[in-house]
C-alpha cells in the first residue's frame, strides 16, 4: 500500500496542487469581493459561504446565487471562476485517467491485488513457480481435489489464463520472477499454512534459485523441482530438495516398465492420474527392434531405457557428432522415407518420434506408418496446442512432459502414502500387478480412481479411534462398510497399511486396524467422503459396527429411553 500511495501522489501532486490553488483563490475572491443584501445594505460572504458555493459551482455548474443575488462583482468572479475550475478538473481527470493507463501504476495496483489475495488464504496452499503446461495441470488438479495455490509466472499471457480459468477454487497469480526471493517470500512462502512450493518453470536455472531459497528460508516446507538437466538434478539433490523430477526419464522409465510389465505399468498410470482422467487401456509394447529419431536429452533417456531392457535400438539423429549418438547411427532427421528404410524399419517393431519439434516429430510418424502400418508409434509432444493434431495422429504411447510431470507431482502432494505403495508393489509381479488392475477397474467406473489416505489419530478419525481405545476390534471390512447400509461395501479397496515400520500391501478385510495406522485406499469417487463420515462420526461407526442405530440428539435419547422403559403396573385397590 505505501508503493500504492506513493505513486498515485507522485503522478497526480500537481493536479492536486492546480485544483487547490483554484479553489483558494476562489473561495478568496467571494469573501472579499463586497455583497448586497435583500434590503441593499452591503453584505460580505463569509469564508463558509464561499467554500459551499464554490464546491457545487466546481462540480455541477447549475446553482443559485446564495444567500442573496449576487452584484456584477460577484457575477464576473463566478464566470471566471466556473472556467477556471473546469479547466482545473479537466487537467485532474485527464491525470488521473493517465495514471490507470500507466503499467507501473496497474503492475502496483496487480501487486497489491496479490498481496491481498495471498493474506486471506487461511487453508494449506502450494506455491507453484512457473503456470505452463504442467503448472496449469497441476494447478487444476489440485483444485479439483479441494487444495488451494497460488502461482508466480513471468509470462503475463499465462496469468490471463490463469484469471480465465474456470476453476473450483480462486488462484492468486502474479506475472514476476520466481528466481527472486522476496517474490517468493510475497506469494506467502514464509506463511505458516504454505505446505510446499514446487518449481515448475522451463528454466532450470530459475527451479534452482527457487528450490535454494524454499530450503533455506523453509527448511521443513515440502520442496518439488523440474529439472530436465542431470547435473541440475545432483545439485538439486545435495542440499536436500524433496523431490526432483525429470520428465524425460520418467516417461523413459515408464516405457520401459510397459515393455516388462504391462501390468504394472497400468498400475502406476491409473495411480498417479489426475482426478476424472479417463482409464487408460491396458499397453502391450512389442519386443525387437525399435528405431529412434532423436538423440536430445529425451532420445538419450529413452535410449538408455530401451538398452537396458535388452531391446536393440537403432537412432537416427540430424547432428550426431554434437549430440554424441551411438555408433552406428544414421544421419537425418527420420522424415524422410529413405533415412527410415536406410534405419530399417521395415523390420522394426515400434517406432519413437522424440525431436523437440512437433510439426517434425507428426511428420515422422506418418511416414513410419505409410512404410509399416503395423508399428508401435511413440512421439514427443512439445506444445500443450497441439494435442488435437496428436491425438488425430492416433498414437500409441504420447510423451507430455507437462502432463507426466504434473500427475506424478499431484499424487506426491494429495497423497503422500502413494510413493510408499508404489515402491512395496514394484518388488511383486506383472500377474500380481494384473489381479490388482482388475479388481480396481471393477470398482471406479469410467474414470481413474481416486485415492486417499485414513489415519487412525485422534484429530483425523475422532471416531474410529475411540472405538478401538475402548477395545472394540475394528477391521479393515468395517471401515469399507456403506454407512447407509452395513450390509453394503463402499466401491473401494485398500491398498495398504504403514505401521510404524511395517508395510502390509493389500491388507484382507479381517485385518486389524490399531491406533496410529495409515491406511491407503482407492476406489470411485465419493467413497472417499463416506469413510471419512465413518471415521469422524461416532454414531455412524457404532453402527457399523454393532448394526445398532444410536439416538444422537439429547431429545431424541430421551425419547428413546422412554420408549425402552417397561411399564410400571400398579396394583388394583
């Protein structure tokens, strides 16, 4: 507000000065210049007088002459001074109008807007740096799933989009630069209810400074960085940055865990989804020979991927010797039909089209597919608007660097738990990993399902704490109960149990539960909120568990005591 005040005096002082100095003299010139009253004794206006004549004179031009006629003085004073004070008001205007036109005053005037927008948020919120395409996913999904954030982006056209968007919850967005500490200290990061702060913007440069400055004035605020850079991620990592994510070896990872494991594969998409996402189909990568065109940082993961999972990989890159492909590589871009056939793809199996441009990467599949229809077709989308174009294209597998990076980040922030389950199921099987798909798919619909976490505290589950305190034995299939109907399961499934230092993956619905356990579960939405009923209210638990309705208003218990009490008989005279 200061800098409000100061440039709003700064550019509009003199106008002030001009309209006050007319007005004085004025107001001056009415109490001096001699009246006549309505008897023609002479009358002098007083200083009150003149100031009140003179205000609606200034403003609207139709008046009376008060409190008496006025002389031919008085008359020409009035006619200069109407002129004067228009002229004054239209210079004060037209100063002022400047003034709202002016973008130090509008960016003060944003400033201030944030600042504000920021204070009034009393709910945990995340600070996301950077509002392209994965800060956008990552924003709506959070939404989505009831937590606020506020957005820093140096781009002014994405924060009109952000203000555009038609989103569940209100965002605060400010056009600065994230890399800047006292920008990041303004988005509320030294705010005691900011719960992490995650560095999303195409710079790695500007994700370092952010993730430098969270650790060092929040060392406890959980830290999430983009870097697509591998020297960027170790220094990341060495002082002490949560989560680093790279999405060029993420998607890497992921098609190599669709080539050895389908299943699991499945598994991990559907758990890291953004909320309403539809299923994905299950993907059957062939084995044999691929060919790559591209050997960037996304062609190199990919590469590496590939290698290690024993396929063979032929790359075709337009500048091998700067990019340092492989030996054996064939120079070219992969548009051209002659450097495919020359790469071998009629004996290829799949095909991955990872330059870092789109109109090349489109071009590259449809002359694959004219050569081979029958290829598994991978491509790199680089731009968020032309997902239409790659969608036409009818692709197996699209590698959106916003999409893959915001869904890993939204399930690491809207249920932490995941990375713990994830882990534990890595270490089973492919058939393990199928039965699990399986079951899941037959309780979420159409859409991906929704996962949340149940812990057995005294602030998080009032209720089912308490029942199990006072020695009743609560299991997993009590808690899946429908609180409408016991007889009824809610369309979930438990995924797993942390206890202390124990992990049970797919606990049975006999298993136990004990005070201090964290429970993951998915399943359709809405289950989410029914178990949270069960959980926190202690009426709908008993009766879950007992199958006994229990009267919860102080009237309605008395009532139903009355009721239950046997009939007092007196005896007959």
């Amino acid at each position: 507000m200061h800098n409000l005040v100061y440039v709003l005096l700064r550019r509009i002082h003199v106008p002030l000065i001009v309209l006050v100095c007319v007005y004085a003299i004025s107001i001056l010139g009415f109490a001096l210049i001699p009246g006549m009253d309505d008897k023609g004794n002479p009358w002098d206006m007083g200083f009150f007088h003149a100031f009140y004549f003179v205000s609606f004179m200034g403003t609207t031009i139709g008046f009376g002459e008060i409190p008496y006629p006025f002389t031919d003085a008085q008359r020409l004073w009035a006619t200069v001074s109407i002129y004067a004070t228009v002229f004054a008001w239209l210079y004060g205007i037209g100063a002022a109008l400047s003034l709202l036109q002016d973008p130090a005053f509008q960016s003060t005037l944003r400033v201030n807007a944030f600042r504000r927008a920021v204070n009034l948020i009393t709910e945990p919120f995340y600070l996301v740096c950077g509002y392209g395409d994965t800060g956008s996913t990552l924003v709506r999904a959070l939404s989505e799933a009831g937590y606020r954030s506020v957005v820093i982006e140096i781009d002014q056209s994405r924060i009109i989009a952000l203000e555009l968007e038609d989103l569940g919850m209100p965002v605060p967005g400010l056009c600065a630069d994230a890399a800047e500490p006292k920008i990041l200290v303004m988005g509320g990061l030294n705010r005691p209810n900011c719960v992490g702060v995650i560095a999303l913007t195409n710079v790695d440069a500007v994700n370092l400074n952010v993730a430098i400055t969270a650790k060092l004035l929040r060392p406890r605020v959980a830290t999430i960085a983009r870097a697509e850079s591998h020297s960027v991620e170790a220094n990341m990592l060495s002082f002490g940055t949560d989560q680093v994510l790279n999405p060029f070896d993420t998607f890497a990872g992921r098609l190599a865990l669709a080539l050895h494991s389908p299943g699991m594969f499945l598994l991990y998409e559907w758990m890291t989804a953004v909320p309403h996402e539809p299923l994905r189909e299950p993907l059957f990568p062939p084995h044999g020979r691929w060919v790559l065109c591209g050997y960037g940082r996304f062609g190199k993961a990919v590469y590496e991927k590939l290698i290690a999972e024993g396929v063979q990989v032929t790359v075709i890159e337009a500048m091998p010797e700067i990019t340092n492909a492989p030996p054996g590589t064939i120079s070219g871009s992969g548009a051209e039909a002659s450097t495919l056939i020359e790469a071998g793809i009629k004996s290829a199996v799949g095909i991955v089209a990872g330059t870092d441009n789109d109109a090349n990467n489109l071009s590259i599949i449809m002359t694959a597919h004219e050569l081979k229809p029958s290829l598994f077709m991978v491509a790199r989308q680089n731009q968020h608007q032309n997902s239409i174009t790659f969608k036409a294209a009818k692709l197996d597998l699209t590698m959106k660097r916003g999409t893959v990076i915001a869904n890993k980040i939204f399930a690491l922030t809207s249920t932490p738990l995941l990375a713990d389950f994830l882990q534990a199921a890595w270490r089973n099987s492919n058939e393990w990993a199928n039965q699990l798909v399986s079951r899941i798919g037959g309780i979420s619909g159409d859409e991906v399902p929704q996962t949340w976490t149940i812990e057995i505290t005294p602030a998080a589950s009032p209720a089912l704490y308490a029942g199990i305190a006072r020695g009743r034995r609560a299991c997993i299939g009590d808690l899946c109960r429908d609180p409408r109907n016991r007889d009824e399961c809610l369309p979930c499934i438990a995924l797993m149990i942390k206890r202390e230092d124990t992990v049970i993956l797919l606990p049975e619905n006999e298993e136990l539960l004990r005070r201090g356990d964290h429970i993951l579960l998915c399943g359709h939405f809405g289950a989410a909120q029914q178990m949270e009923w069960i959980a926190r209210n202690h009426n709908v638990f008993d009766y879950l568990y007992s199958g006994e309705e229990r009267a919860s208003g102080s009237v309605w218990r008395w009532l139903t005591r009355e009721k239950n009490q046997p009939p007092v008989s007196t005896p007959k005279p």
